[in-house]
C-alpha cells in the first residue's frame, strides 16, 4: 500500500543505463484518465491508460512503479489477475494491439519525504515528477518519449484543499458531498508523465492576463499562501516580460488558456516546468524590498524565465531519453541567459553566466564526477541535473549561435521547433537542424557532446620589433576525464583582437577563429606596434586560455579592451596571477592590481555594476583551482592580505564611494542596484582595511537600510570580521525575521559562508539550532550546502569539517537522498588536497559508501568520488 514511500533498497550495485541501449517504447499510451481522491495520509488514485501496441511484437505491457501493489487491474473494463510484478513494474500481459488499462493504488503523501511524487508542503499537496517521480504516483511507462493526452479529476476536502489545479484547461469543477469537493483539468497537448503536476490546497492567487501576439488572452495566476501574497508581484511582471521576450526573440507563443504558477517551501530544486502548472520553490517567486535581495530578485526572474521558455523548449519539443537532458536544459538557459541579458547589462550578465560556470562548472568537469554535456551512462539520472547539462550545454548553444551568427541560427531554432514540434527528440536533431539551416558543416563540433574536461588553450604572439607581421600560437589540449583518457581536438570559436602597447589603440577588428587542430598559427599584416592579444572575448567558449601576457599587458588589456567581458577578464588575470604567487610564495606585489582598480574606478565611462564585478577579487575556491596541490590556509592569507593592500592603498577611493553611492527610497533600477553593489563592494574593501570604525559602519548601514540589499551586505562584513557589533547584528536579524523561513536560510548561511577562523565549529553549532531541519532542502542547503562550498572553513585541518559534513548527508539520505546526493561533490575534491586531508576526505566517503541501505543517489556519487 504505502511502502512505495519507503526508500530504495541497499545499494548493492545498483543498475547502469547506458544510452546505447535506447530502445522505442513497447506501448504507447495516447490517453490517459487520472482520478485523485486526495487525502495526505492516504490518496486513492485510479488511472485509465489506452495502451497501443508500438510495432509488431508481442511483449507485455510493462508500467513503472516504485514499491507500490496495484489494489486492482483491469483490462478492458474486467478485473485481471494475470498481471505480475518484476522488480518494479508492473506487468501485464495483453493479446490485442489496443486496450483500455486501470490500475488502483494508494500512496501517502504525508510520508513522502523524498518531495518526489505526490507530497505535502506546508499544509498543501503537490507533485513533483521530473525525472522519474511519476511512478510514485501510479503504474505507467514513465519515461520522456511516451507522450499522453492527460484528464484529471481530483475530489478532495473542501475546507483544507479549496484549490485543486492540474495541468492544462480547467473543465469542471462541483461539490462531491460530505464536505468535499471536486474539479477536473484536461491537457490537449501531449506530454511525457514527468511534465504531469497537481497542486490541492489553501492558496491565495495573485492574477495577470497576457494577450498574445495572435490575440489569444491568457489567465496567469501566482498562488502562494495568502500571507505571501504582497511579494509576488515580481514573479509575476517578470513572467509577462518572459511571454512577450518569448514572441520577439524567438518567435514562440504560449498555447493554453490558463498559466499557473505555485509557490511551495519544500522543493528539491528551484522550479518546474509541468504544463500550464509551473511549480516553484518560494525562493524563486518570493520578493519584497524588504526580505530579498536584488540578487534575489535577479535569480527569480531569471527562474521564472526558464520555467516559462520551457514551454517551448521541453514541453512542446521533449527528451526521446534522459540522455538528451541538455537539450531542453542547455538549450534553456541559453534563453533565460538572453532574456536576463536584455532586462539590465548584458556584460554584467555575461560575467556573473561565467563567474558561476568557473565555480561550478569547472571544477566537476575536472573532477570525479565529469560527465560529457550527453552522458554515456548513468545509476540515478537525478544525479545529473548538473553544472555540465544546463551550464556547459547553454555554452554549447551560445558557441552554435557564435558560429552561425544571430539570423542563421534564429532561421536554425525556427527550423528546429517546427520538425520536431510535438515530438520527443535528441540533441542530434538539435545540431542537425543548426547545420541544415545554416549550411555549415558542424561534424567536429559535435564532441563537444561527447567529450567531457574543459578544454585549455595556449595562446602567444610573436612580433619582430619593427615589423609589419604578428603571429599567433594557439594550442588545444582536452584533459582526461573519468572513462576518457584520450580527446581529440575540439572545435573552439575563439573571438579576438590586437591592441597597440604604445597608442592603446585597436590594431585588428574582432576576429572569430575557429581553432579545430592541436594547435594553429594566425598571422596579422600591418602591425606597426607591439600587439597586445585580447583573446576568448565575451567567453566566445568555454575554456582555459594560458598566456603569457604580463602583469603589465593585463593591466593595459583592464583599461583600454573595448570588450567589456574581456576588460573584465583581464583584471581577473591580473588578480589571479597575484594570488597564486601570493599563495604560493607566502608574498606577491600588489601594486599593479591596485593600480588597474583604480584606474578602473575613475573610469567616467564604466557604469557601477560593472565596476563592482570588475574589482572583486575571484573566490578562494577559484584561486584553489590554479594550484597543483590547494592549501586552503595558504590561499586564504594571500587573498585577506591583497585585500587588505586594496582596502588600504585605495582607502580614500572607497570612502568616497561608500558616501556618494548612499541613495535615496529604495528603487528596483539597473542605476539604483548597480550603486548597491558597488557601495557593498566598497564596504567589503574598507572593513579589509582594518580601519577601527569598521564595525560601527556597518551597523549603522545594517540598520539604516531600507532594504535587503544594503542589511545583508552589512551583516556579511559584520558575520566575516570580530566586530563588537556582530552578535549584536545576527540577533537582531534572527528576530526580525524568526517567522520568514527564506530569510532565515540567508541567517544560516551568511554564517556558513563566513571567512572566520572559528567557522566549522560555529556551523556544527548552528546544525543544533531548533531552527535547523534537514527535512526542508532550502534550509539543509542553507547551512550544508553553504559549509561546504567555504573552502577554509570547510578544510579547517582535522577533517571535522568533512566528519560533519559526512554525518549530516548520511542523516540526509535517509529523509531526501536526492538533495543528500547533491550536497555530496565538496568530499569529492580529495585529490586536489595534501595527502592528509586527502585521506581524511576519502574515509569520510568510505563511510558513506559503506552506509546500510544506502541510497543510490549517494552510492553513485559516493563511489564514483573514491574512484
Ligand atoms: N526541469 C527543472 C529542474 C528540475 C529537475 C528535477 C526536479 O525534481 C526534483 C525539479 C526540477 C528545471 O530545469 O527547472
Ligand atoms: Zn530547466
């Protein structure tokens, strides 16, 4: 009956799908009838499935389940008995080429702690299905290439459920007698289960209305619990604005009546794309000046965004496998990276796309856990909802678009939505649909699909003083990865330019240099002046450059590249290079990087948040990254003692800025949220300083601000120092905001992330707090997540920090292994660490992998991580 929501079994070896085995479906089931009698401890559902036979053969039907025993089979409307379960699907043997199948089976939601499947969050019943939480729901083929015309009737308590919504057109809805009501939704488009969404309960909406292009008028909906419903106004704006950017840039109108979105607490990831019925995390569509930051606010349209154009790519066009996960996710972000793009600064956008692609990204394609844009295999396909499928595959798009140029390749999705409309395909028909359109034979590009590891180019120019020619060396090398020892040269679309070292000025235009052997030279006539390369501009793709242009070119490369990704990069270098040979030397000099920012702060034509990302020093993990063996301690002196020569040789610069930039009433403005993020980066700078009124300014920014923005930046500088103001802030904070849970997570976490000596201990202290739970993910990943991404903190020398990490993801895995599995990679990282701390991490893992019915989300991770 319920044991479904028991765990998996030990994970003895668990089963490896591997993606030549793709066979098509062996029934497919054009309708399917669904009816809920929704209850949280036990929900009867009855499914009606019209089942064809898909070719000539003569196998029975096999429907996927998860632990649970169908009450009732029936096959054309008889009770059947013939049926049996292998594993976990059910089988049913059936002699003609078409059938009505029923099933009947009671789940319970109230213990299904997985939040996969039909569960409770706050008091409200949801789903959640993608990849495969369907078969918790009910017996079906739950894979993306059967697609289904769904019904849903739901009947359910009318005081506690009042709204009952599905995906698709609401058709009826009337009282079903004691106490109870019902309502039904039908779907008219196809759609594979993991689309499939319900949400039952006592919720408040927030309504909109947008009128396509063609006319149709569409009913939008935010519904959350009513005392939310004052901070969904931008969820709601940014989901207009992502209709309207869909129609313009794309050419892709939304096709039903009726667009719902619903916000609830508990949620593995951050949202869902069901048709018609979007499910989000509260994080995601939450915001109101005072509680969320105008990164927040950033990261909900950005969100909201995705889900919407998922519409298109995902819904409409699906998955033919899992193995194709990137082509509706890479694809996506490509076009949630645009939209964003085009709502503020597209060269912010592009910095802070590829800041989080290096801390992210990078590392898992270097690491245990690399896996190709289109993996080959995989135990748990949830472990690959990844940096590489959605990061990595967006930069594969992007290169695409680069390569074609912006008309081709509209002229290549236009192609692509309309063959494949309907259907559920594969990253092939993708690339194919780019070279038919285009003409452009994109053969080699293809490895990129297959080929895990980031790819590293050497890059230099020679040039003869006095001379009219420059050449340029380039080099590929694709590192080995898990599985793959050997790479051959990939296709890299690299944008570059030359500048004068003596005037300053452009020698070259852009050039777009399609390097594809192990290594190319380019020349350039008429270079009357020593070059200066500008090189892999705008992020043209996704890889390492290695020059080696001096402290002095960088800095020239900071203040005079007209390409904004480029100038910023250049800085970065310049920073880079600094610390590494701060780390490791134990001293480096310092004045070309505080010379390059202040020059870039008096630069009159930069806006603000251009300045703030630009003279951000790169994360301690970063810096980790360059090194043959990380010394967390080594790499966090280096960067508190650069900071420090910043904050100090620039002292009266930041002060100034930290005044002027001072604003009026809050506005949400690409103006008013660039001089945030600047006046935030200057405080950073001046607590660096040591200046003693450190701590009193800001506590007085902490409780002057009228926003989210300006408190937390002040309460991270107060939580990272020893200020006599600290406790005083985080209390303060803790009280004001004890009954807003998303608040609260940024309570735990700026305390995880913070670069104090005393962290680990003071986190495993916070794992204590009543308000501590593992059982909501926002909250684990708040403390957990966040722990484990502080490198200093996290490496404290020992190994408590990876001892408790492993103890809490055990704990994790027996409630959520999914959100368990996801918090695991940090442990993973053994072998960049000196031998003692590489050992202290393996045990840990050791551990883990040798746990008692462990999940085989962790097993894989696990064991994988000791390979
Ligand atoms: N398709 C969603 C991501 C997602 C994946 C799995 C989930 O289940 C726990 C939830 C969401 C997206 O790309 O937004
Ligand atoms: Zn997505």
């Amino acid at each position: 009956m319920d044991i479904q929501q028991s765990l998996a079994q030990p994970a003895i070896a668990p089963a490896v799908t591997l993606r030549a085995d793709y066979r098509p479906p062996e029934w497919l089931v054009p309708e399917t009838a669904l009816d809920f009698d929704l209850d949280p401890a036990a929900t009867r559902v009855r499914t009606t499935l019209s089942v064809t036979r898909n070719g000539s053969h003569a196998e029975p039907l096999r429907l996927d389940g998860a632990g649970q025993e169908p009450l009732a089979v029936k096959v054309d409307g008889v009770l059947v008995n013939d049926w049996r379960i292998e594993g976990e699907q059910l089988v049913v043997p059936l002699a003609g080429d078409a059938h009505s199948v029923e099933t009947e089976v009671v789940i319970a939601p109230d213990r299904n702690t997985q939040l996969m499947g039909l569960y409770a969050s706050g008091g409200n019943l949801c789903t959640q299905c993608e990849a495969e939480g369907f078969r918790r729901i009910t017996f079906f083929p739950d894979r993306p290439d059967v697609l289904s015309r769904y019904r849903v009737r739901m009947t359910a308590d009318s005081a506690r459920f009042p709204i009952l919504l599905a995906n698709g057109d609401p058709v009826a809805q009337g009282d079903a007698g004691e106490g109870r009501h019902w309502a039904e939704w039908n779907d008219p488009f196809p759609k594979p289960s993991y689309l499939f969404a319900l949400v039952a309960g006592d919720l408040a909406v927030n309504r909109g209305s947008f009128t396509t292009r063609s006319g149709r008028e569409v009913q939008l909906g935010i519904w959350v619990r009513a005392s939310d419903l004052p901070r969904t106004d931008h969820a709601l704006h940014a989901l207009k604005l992502s209709m309207a950017w869909d129609e313009r840039v794309y050419g892709r109108e939304y096709d039903l009546d009726v667009f719902n979105i619903v916000a609830v607490d508990d949620f593995n990831f951050g949202a869902m794309e069901n048709k018609g019925l979007n499910i989000f995390n509260s994080r995601y569509i939450l915001a109101d000046p005072d509680t969320a930051t105008d990164y927040d606010y950033d990261g909900i349209a950005a969100v909201v965004a995705h889900e919407y154009f998922h519409n298109w790519s995902g819904n409409r066009i699906t998955c033919r496998d899992w193995f194709q996960l990137s082509l509706k996710e890479g694809f996506t972000v490509y076009r949630d990276q645009g939209f964003s793009a085009d709502q503020g600064s597209p060269a912010v956008k592009r910095i802070e796309d590829v800041r989080s692609l290096r801390a992210a990204q990078f590392p898992e394609d270097a690491g245990p856990l690399a896996h190709p844009v289109r993996p080959d295999a995989y135990q748990e396909i949830s472990n690959f909802y990844t940096a590489t499928i959605y990061n990595k595959g967006a930069e594969l798009i992007r290169m695409m678009a680069t390569i074609l140029g912006p008309q081709a390749f509209r002229a290549a999705t236009d192609l692509y939505f309309d063959r494949f409309d309907g259907t559920a395909a594969t990253c092939e028909d993708f690339v194919a649909c780019m070279e038919e359109s285009s003409g452009r034979d994109l053969g080699q590009f293809r490895l990129w699909y297959g080929q895990a590891g980031t790819p590293r180019v050497s890059a230099s120019v020679d040039h003869a003083p006095g001379g009219g020619r420059a050449t340029l060396r380039l080099a590929q090398r694709v590192p080995a990865t898990p599985g793959q020892p050997d790479k051959q040269p990939m296709v890299l679309p690299l944008k570059l330019r030359l500048f004068g070292a003596e005037t300053g000025r452009p020698l070259t235009d852009e050039r777009l240099v399609l390097l594809d052997q192990p290594a190319e030279t380019v020349t350039f006539e008429a270079i009357t002046e020593r070059p200066i390369l500008s090189i892999n501009r705008g992020f043209s793709a996704p890889v390492v450059i290695e020059s080696d242009r001096t402290a002095a070119d960088l800095a020239f490369l900071s203040a005079h590249d007209d390409d904004p990704f480029a100038r910023y990069e250049a800085m970065q270098q310049l920073m880079l290079d600094t610390l590494v040979a701060g780390a490791i030397e134990g001293a480096a000099d310092h004045d070309a990087v505080v010379a390059a920012i202040f020059n870039t702060l008096e630069n009159p034509e930069l806006d603000y948040a251009f300045m703030a990302e630009a003279v951000l020093l790169p994360s301690e993990s970063f810096i980790g990254d360059q090194l043959a063996v990380v010394d967390p301690e080594a790499v966090h002196r280096a960067r508190e003692t650069l900071r420090r020569a910043i904050g100090q040789g620039l002292a009266d610069s930041w002060r100034q800025l930290y005044a002027v930039l001072q604003q009026g009433p809050y506005a949400y403005t690409p103006d008013a949220k660039g001089k945030r993020r600047l006046r935030g980066v200057a405080l950073g700078y001046i607590a660096a300083s040591g200046d003693a009124d450190t701590g009193r300014l800001a506590f007085r920014q902490f409780e002057a601000a009228d926003n989210m923005t300006d408190r937390q930046a002040a309460l991270t500088t107060l939580a990272n120092g020893d200020y006599a103001e600290r406790e005083a802030a985080l209390d303060i904070f803790y009280n004001r905001y004890a009954d807003n849970s998303l608040v609260l997570d940024k309570w735990f976490q700026t305390q995880a992330l913070s670069s104090r000596a005393d962290t680990a201990a003071l986190v495993e202290q916070l794992a204590q707090h009543p308000d501590f739970s593992l059982a909501n993910p926002n909250r684990a990943r708040s403390l957990i997540g966040a722990f484990g991404v502080n490198q200093r903190a996290f490496h404290t020398a020992g190994g408590a920090g990876y001892r408790f990490l492993a103890d809490q993801l055990i704990a994790l895995d027996t409630l959520n292994p999914q959100t368990a599995a996801k918090l695991l990679p940090p442990l993973g990282r053994w072998r960049r660490f000196d031998e003692q701390r590489a050992a202290l991490m393996r045990a840990e893992l050791e551990r883990i992998v040798a746990v008692p019915s462990l999940s085989k989300d962790m097993f894989e991770q696990a064991s994988k991580s000791l390979e």
